[in-house]
C-alpha cells in the first residue's frame, strides 16, 4: 500500500451505507476528493466549494481516458488483477459518504494563503470545517460547514515530504450549517 493511499481513510460511514452514482467531472482526481452536485448540470458532479452540501467522497482516482485492460484481464486472470480499477473523466463514477474521515497533507488538506487555510498552526478540535477545490478546508464566513475537526492526529508522513504545516485530522459530521 502506498502512503497516498493512508492519507485519506473514511473511518465511519454511515448507517445504511450511503453511495452515489454521478457523471465524473474532467479533471483527474485522487481517491477521497470531495464532491458536490452541479446545480447547473444536475447529476455531473464537481468538486465541493463549500457552497452547498457535499454527496461524498470518490471512492477511487479519477484519471483522464478508460482504462485498457491488464496483461492479467487479457490472459483470463492468470497474472493478479488490480484491486481496484479507477474511474474514467467525464464517465460514471461513485462518491461514498461519511461520517468520521481521516486525511493529510496537500491532496486532501487545502492550502493556498489564506482564511480557509487548514494548517498546524490554527487546527484545534471543534473547528469547523468546509471544502475548497474538493479538499477539506476550515470553513469561513458564508461556508456550508458539515464537519468539525474532531482530533488532530500525529501525521504519518513524518518527514513531511509534502510540505509542512499540514495537519493530519479526523473529521466529525454534524448539523450542517451556514458559519
């Protein structure tokens, strides 16, 4: 298993399990993405902004094309077939929902300069949070928030290859709300 595949992790789902079905959107995309609906194209999903509830999160990496087929798909399974195969741009796809999620670093932590930055230095339990660009962000003024950080967790990427000040969190739903 690789380390992006640790960095994003649903802990708890709820009860029944929730998924959906959605046309992806066209940019390529890693596993645990969250999306929301498009209002302006209903069932085409696009990354969450923050402005309306979030339907879940990919449940596989979105990439550009279909996959081809494996050496092992074309000799009959005789060689291991991939775990999971990931989802085509612009192709059906499903999105999983959450209520408990766990997720590091820059592919699932939004950083760009400013308030919405989730970062070590303003990440305590209770801080809400919301989505900006698919990736978990703390929520600001006129954000939909439907999570709160729940705890914050030592990072798995010790020697922070990706950057620094990215905080590993476990995230919590509540009521969503208008912060």
């Amino acid at each position: 298993m690789e380390l992006t595949d640790k960095l994003f992790e649903i802990v708890r789902g709820p009860s029944p399990r929730k998924t959906k079905s959605i046309t992806m959107p066209a940019a390529p995309c890693l596993i645990g993405t969250s999306f929301i609906e498009d209002f302006a194209n209903p069932g085409v999903a696009k990354l969450a902004d923050g402005t309306q509830p979030a339907i879940g999160f990919i449940t596989r990496d979105l990439i550009t094309g279909v996959p081809l087929p494996t050496i092992g798909e074309l000799a009959g399974g005789m060689i291991a077939l991939p775990a999971v195969s990931p989802f085509s741009t612009g192709l059906d796809g499903s999105t999983e929902d959450a209520d408990e999620y766990i997720c590091e670093g820059p592919d699932y932590i939004y950083s760009a300069g400013g308030a919405s930055d989730l970062t070590a230095a303003n990440v305590a339990a209770g801080v809400p949070l919301s989505f900006r660009g698919g990736k978990t962000s703390k929520a600001v003024s006129g954000d939909y928030s439907e999570y709160v950080v729940q705890e914050v967790l030592t990072p798995l990427n010790i020697g922070n290859a990706y950057g620094t000040g990215y905080p590993r969190i476990r995230a919590r739903r509540v009521a969503g709300r208008i912060v």
